[in-house]
C-alpha cells in the first residue's frame, strides 16, 4: 500500500480534526483490531468464506460511514485510497470465486491465505495511519501469536535405565554425539559445540512404496536446507531402503556429495536441479526383485526349492531320531498292547476323581477333560502305530510326495473358489494343518522304512543319521538357505550405490558396505547417524517387561546393534562373528517382512507352514560375548537346532544366536529410537499402508512411547482423516511431545495422504489405480508411471509444508525454527 497521502506527523497528529474526522477514524480503528479480518488466520479451521465476509463488511462498512460523516475530508481520503487500490481488487476476485464455489480445494484455501496475508499488511499500514491521525502512534494490529513452545535447550542421548549397562550407554551417547558434532561442524552449524536439541528424521515402513513416497518428500528437504540439520535418521524396513542409500552416498569424499542445497551436487541438489544419476539409478531399478530375465527366474527357483529341501534335511535328523526310538520300543508295544490297554480306563478315572477333589472343582474338571484327551490322542498312536507302518511300508515315498504337495493343492483350490466363499476360507484355513500332517507323514515313513526294509541296517542308519548331524553342524548356513540373500543382494544392488558425478552416467555398487565404519571415515561426517530399526523375535523368552509383545526393539548401526534383552556391543565385535553382516544385510533383515515370526504380527496358525515352505526373510545373528562366541566361533551355530526353534517358537534371548526380522514388526515408524534418545524435533514421514486412515503405526507408538519411555504424545487427527472422496484437509499435523523430565519437542507427522491440490497427473493416476496412494506393501515391482506417482506425490507433500501461507514470506534458517514456525501456525 503506498504511503497515506494525509499522513500527519507526529507533531501535527489530532490537531485541527473535524468532530467526524475523530468519530470515522475511530469507529474504522476499532473495526480493524477486533475484525477476522485482521487477526491471524487459523489454518486448521476452515474460515476462509468467514474472513472473505468480514473484509467485505469492512468496505461496505467504510463506505456508509463516510456517506454519514460528510465533514471526514482528512480521515475519508485516507480510507477511499485504502479501499480502492487494496481492498475492492481483493474482495472483487475472491467474490467471484465463492459464486462459482472454488474456494473449497486445499490450492485456493492456500492461496487466499497468502493474498489476505498481503491484505492485513495494507489493513495494517491503514490502522497506523488511523492511529497517527488520531495522535496515538503505536496502536496497531495484533501482533502474530508468540511461539508456543516454551525455548529451553534439551540435551540429546539415552537416558540409562532399569536393565540398561551404564557403561555401554555411555559409550553410545558418546560415539553417536561425535559423529553429530562432526556433521555439524562440516556444515558450520550454529549449534556445532552443543549437544542440544537433536533433530530426527523417521522413514517408515511400507516397501517400495513407503520409500519412494519419502524420497520425494526428502528431496524437498534437502533442496530447501532442512535435510543438513538432521543429526539422527532412523529408518524401518522400507524407509530402510532410503536410508542406506543416503548413507552409501554420503560415504563418497567427493567435494560435489554433500546435504547443502547447492546447484548440481550430489545427490539432491538445489532447487531448480533435475534429479542427480544416483536417483536416477533408483527409477531404472524400480522392479529390482525381478531383473533379469530368465536368469533371475531360474536362480529364484532353485533358491526355493533348495530352501525347500534344506527344511527338510534340517528335520530329519529329529525324525530319525525318533523313528530309531519307536523302532526299538516296537516289539515291546507289540507284546504289551493287550494287557495295559485294560489299565487306562481305570487310571484315567482315578485321575479325575483326584483333580476334581481340589479347591476349585471348575478347574479341575477343565485340567482332568485336558489330561483325558492328551491320554486318549497318546493311547490312540501307540495302538494304531504297529498297523499304520505295516500299511505305509512300500509307500513311503508317495506318502511323502503327497503330503508335500498338499499345501500347494489346498493354496491353489481355495483361491481358485475364492476366500469369499465358505468352502475357500475352509480350504485356506486349512493350510495350517499342512505341516503337522507333512512331519506325520515322514516320521511314519522312516519307521516303515526301519521296520520293515531295513531292519538289518538299522546300525548303519543310525550312524547315517549322526554323520547327517554332523554335516549340518559343519557346513549349513541357516541364513544362506532361506529368502534372505536373494532379497538382500537385490536391494544392494539397488539402493547401495554412490558416484554418477558430471558427466558420469553410470554409478557404483557397494554391496559389501560394512556396518562399522573404516577410521578414516571418522574424520568426515556428511550424513546423519543412521538408526536402523529391526524387531527381535523371542516368543519363548521370560522377561516380564515384554507383556506378551513376543519381541523387543533391535537396533543396527554403525557404532553399536543390539537390543535391551541382548545388551548393545560394539558393531564391530558382530561384525567379527559374522563377516556377512554388512550395511545390505542389516536393510534387508530391517525389511524382513514376510518371516514365521514377525513380533507382534506373528500368526501361530501359520508359523510353521511358512518355516517349512522357507518363507523366512529374517536373519538368525550370533551374539557376541557369549560362551559360543567367545571359545567356538570357529564353528557354525548347530542349525537344526535354531529351525527347529524357529518352527516351534521356542526362541528366546538367551542362546547364542538370536532372531531378528522386520522392524515394522513391533513399530512401523521410527520413532521410537529417536525418543529414546531425546530429540528435541522429529520430523516422520509415515508411507505404511493405511486407506482408511486408521493410524494404526502412530497410535501403537503412542501406547509404546508413554509405557517404555515415559513420553507424552497426543496427536489432533481430525486434519488426517479422508472425507467420502478419500481426501484430507492436511498433508501433516504437529504435535507435542512431553518428555518425562517436562523438557518439550515436537513431532511433524507426515501421512502419505491426497488433499485435492495435486497436480492433474496425481488425480488422474488415482482415478485409474483407485488403491493409490496405498496400494498394498505385497506390491514390490513399481512401473515408472507408478514410481513417478508416489515420488511426486511425495515431493507436492514436501512443497506444501513451505508454502509461504503457512510460513510466510521469509524461509526458515534452521529445521528447528521451521517445525518451531508450523506449530506455531498448524496449532492455532
């Protein structure tokens, strides 16, 4: 608005004004500091129409008041100047709007509150110059609504507690700060001396999706400055993928690799940059299960079927062994049958007489209708036993085949007739006998074999079944028989690269980068400490603070991995232990989704059907400082004996190698490894699968969070929750965050959401895949339109979080005063 034509100075202010003069400034003075008009506009609350209406009443309102008020000269010239150059336009265009109903989409809600921004500006200048005429200078607008969040400097690092070595906790607090002092010091941040008030950066879980959609959303962040301040990046399963792909990038002591938005570096850039080879790398690869060709078929088909064959062998050193018993107890059950099958009958009955004379008779009973039926099921075998090896004896082998194909005929009927229909469900849920009949059915055909065929070898199939052992002990790798290394090769092939510098096209691979970095890589530090998250699986383990969750919170990092069941030990002392736990390794096992045990997901119906069919994404990791560790690591863990745990469940913290799978297993987010080390922003990007908005990843933190860590979170998700149309009013909301000492963050939550300001290829995109954005995380092989719809996505979510409606005209110097800024706005 130009400068008031009228403008009294401060010595002439209030002299010689007319009574209607006084009178009209007033009234408008008065109007302009209680209307909407000019108060700050909250941006959760959808008063657009509200603050339209009021700006109008104020011109119709000015108007009149100066018809009545014909001796307002001095005053009037000051206002009609205000309403025609800055008020009239305004209201003229966003009048026409409302008739022709376009003010609802989130892009004309954005942009009206960015033009009334530039409208209270002038309203302002208005009051000032009302105020001067008036002789009170000073009486101006509201200013904007003071930060919200209490400026008190909150240390980073964990906290020891309960079940926690004091030692090794400080160890990590320390080695983890270096590197965040390192970083920020190669950045010359402001606060490279302190360790105060870390930022955190969360990738969920989610596959490829989840970390397309975050690359998108990243890239926006490095581009704008923000991703530079990020000292901890924790990552889940694929937020993971991401994550090890920054930090591969990142490791390259090239002067063009760094996190700073400057034009043509490596591997953001800055603003105005076309993507960087690296990235570029990530789009060719978008179906990296499948490369290949007939290649890559033929090598997934001999990994599953020797995955297959290697469940067995790994179970029939047991059922060998136990035909070997039922061999030799074979002529006694013979002679004895006839005479102490008179005597159960009797003893069943004086055993329930003896239950049901305890204290409680309803327990009783149910313990004496158990022991019955486990008596009768016993009885049962042992009498049938004789009889069904004579009548398998000569079929063995079809037996077996049978039984072995079984699952597959079940799977392939069911879905067939489809699951829903009765009989398929029936069919599917079936599926979970498989395996117990398949064990039956070789246990039976061993006894055969023993019994009938080769009774005078049965020395020699002992010691067989001892060398069989042997060689397992010896030379089996239970990790190199399952999914995992096919699954980990691919994704390092993928996401563990780095080069692609001007004028390079292609890129390098490192598919061996270990966890634990060289000495020389400790001099420089570019990226921030990454975090990845994985679930450790003991569903046999005794330790109260678990409450049935089946697993625990498993770290991987570069200084320290472990768990507080485990006690964390320095990456390397792992890494020694076992040489092919590298940086792909501990990705893919952090993306382990499809296992027998998966925490708190894990289906005891299915378990061993998928350790049989050798489904098996997760990892068995020696621990280090154990007595096998410590006087036999020569030798390899006893596999039969951890598949066998693994088929029955009884896995627990105490043996010598541990379980690990999906951290999306016990928390999908991320987060809760950077409240566990206190950060004072945390900035998540959530891409899980949720098409109905349920939050069910954000809610679980919540719980976890307050009973773990003693953290207070209590997320508003009414912005995040979709109308009929599937679209929301918000990308993100921000909430607080109540450490247990009263020291206070704060969490930006992004939802992998759609909010109806998206470009027309999003809108498009959707109305032909009418599951995006969340199509299911089984989908893993992305073509380039659908690659390019989730990055896209992700990077108008970026954009939108730094539209100057939301933070005005200057750009936020620092991540903390960014999330400090959209509190202060979103929260209004």
């Amino acid at each position: 608005m130009t400068r008031m034509q009228t403008d009294a100075s401060p010595e002439d202010s209030g002299k010689d004004l007319s009574v209607h003069d006084r009178e009209l400034a007033w009234l408008l003075l008065t109007e302009l500091r209680t209307r909407i008009t000019t108060q700050e506009l909250p941006l959760r609350d959808g008063v657009e129409e509200t603050a339209l209406q009021s700006v109008y009443d104020f011109f119709k309102l000015a108007r009149e008041s100066m018809g009545k008020r014909p001796g307002s000269g001095r005053c009037s010239a000051i206002v009609v100047e205000a309403l025609n150059k800055d008020i009239r336009p305004f209201t003229a265009y966003w009048h026409g709007r409302k008739a022709a109903g376009r003010m609802g989409s989130v892009d004309e809600r954005y942009e009206f509150r960015r033009q009334l921004k530039e409208v209270q500006g002038k309203l302002g200048t208005l009051a000032d110059a009302l105020s001067r005429l008036l002789g009170k200078p000073g009486a101006l607008l509201p200013s904007e609504s003071p930060a919200t969040l209490e400026v008190r400097p909150v240390p980073f690092g964990i906290i020891p507690t309960a079940g926690m070595d004091e030692d090794t906790i400080r160890n990590m607090n320390e080695a983890e700060a270096g590197d965040v002092q390192r970083r920020r010091t190669h950045y010359e941040l402001p606060n490279a001396d302190t360790r105060d008030d870390a930022v955190g950066l969360a990738l969920s879980g989610g596959g490829i999706r989840s970390s397309i959609f975050a690359l998108g959303v990243v890239e926006v962040l490095a581009r704008k400055g923000m991703l530079k301040d990020v000292d901890f990046m924790s990552t889940v399963s694929g937020g993971g993928y991401l994550g090890s792909f920054i930090t591969t990038v990142l490791d390259d002591p090239d002067e063009d690799v760094t996190l700073s938005p400057e034009k043509g570096k490596r591997p953001f850039g800055a603003e105005g940059d076309h993507e960087s080879t690296v990235v570029r790398h990530l789009r060719n690869h978008s179906k990296y299960l499948s490369e290949g060709g007939l290649q890559t078929v033929f090598r997934l088909g001999f990994v599953l079927l020797y995955g297959l064959f290697s469940s067995l062998l790994l179970v029939l050193p047991a059922l060998m062994t136990g035909a070997m018993i039922v061999v030799a107890l074979h002529d006694m059950l013979e002679a004895l049958r006839p005479g102490w099958m008179w005597w159960i009958p009797l003893a069943c009955v004086a055993l329930v007489y003896a239950i049901t004379r305890t204290r409680s008779t309803a327990r009783g009973l149910e313990a004496a209708a158990g022991f019955l039926l486990a008596v009768t099921l016993v009885c049962g075998l042992l009498a049938a036993l004789p009889e069904l090896t004579r009548r398998v004896a000569g079929h063995e082998a079809a037996l077996i085949a049978g039984t072995a194909l079984l699952p597959f005929v079940l799977a392939a009927t069911g879905i067939a007739i489809g699951p829903a229909r009765i009989v398929g469900r029936v069919l599917l849920g079936s599926l979970v006998l498989a395996v117990p009949v398949f064990l039956i059915a070789v246990l039976l055909g061993c006894i055969a074999f023993l019994c009938f065929i080769a009774t005078e070898y049965s020395l020699w199939c002992a010691l067989g079944t001892t060398l069989l052992i042997v060689l397992l002990t010896c030379f089996v790798n239970l990790n190199a028989t399952a999914l995992h290394r096919y699954y980990r090769d691919r994704l390092a092939r993928t996401y563990l690269v780095s080069g692609g510098s001007k004028g390079e096209r292609q890129v390098e691979t490192h598919d061996e980068r270990p966890l634990a970095p060289k000495a020389s890589a400790e001099k420089d530090c570019k990226g921030p400490v990454h975090l990845i998250n994985a679930a450790l699986n003991v569903p046999g383990s005794t330790a109260p603070d678990l409450r049935g969750r089946d697993s625990d919170f498993f770290l991987f990092s570069k200084h320290y991995c472990g768990s507080l069941l485990t006690g964390w030990h320095p990456t390397q002392d792992w890494q020694d232990l076992d040489p092919n736990l590298d940086l792909g390794t501990a990705m893919a096992i952090s993306g382990a989704a499809a296992s027998p045990h998966m925490g708190t997901l894990t289906s005891s119906r299915y378990m061993m059907l998928l350790a049989m069919l050798n489904i098996r994404l997760g990892y068995w990791v020696r621990r280090p400082h154990t007595y096998w560790a410590d006087y036999w690591r020569f030798m390899r863990p006893f596999a039969p004996r951890y598949f066998l745990r693994e088929l029955t469940g009884r896995m627990t913290e105490h043996t010598a190698c541990v379980n690990v799978s999906d951290g999306g297993h016990i928390e999908n987010l991320g987060i809760y490894e950077l409240l566990r080390r206190r950060c004072r922003t945390i900035i998540a990007i959530d891409g899980e699968c949720d098409p109905q908005h349920h939050f069910d990843g954000l809610l679980k933190l919540v719980r976890l969070a307050w009973i773990d860590l003693g953290v207070r979170i209590e997320p508003d998700l009414r912005d995040l929750r979709p109308d009929a149309a599937g679209l929301c009013n918000a990308h993100c909301i921000v909430t607080r965050l109540v450490y247990p000492d009263e020291q206070e963050g704060w969490l930006l939550y992004v939802k992998l959401s759609m909010t109806g300001n998206e470009s027309e290829y999003l809108k498009e995109f959707r109305r032909a895949h009418p599951n995006f954005p969340h199509d299911s995380t089984a989908q893993q092989l992305f073509g380039e339109a659908q690659w390019e719809a989730y990055r896209a996505l992700g990077e108008h979510v970026g954009r939108d979080l730094f539209s100057p409606s939301i933070l005005g005209r200057q750009r936020p110097k620092c991540a903390t005063e960014w999330v400090n800024r959209l509190a202060e706005r979103l929260r209004a």
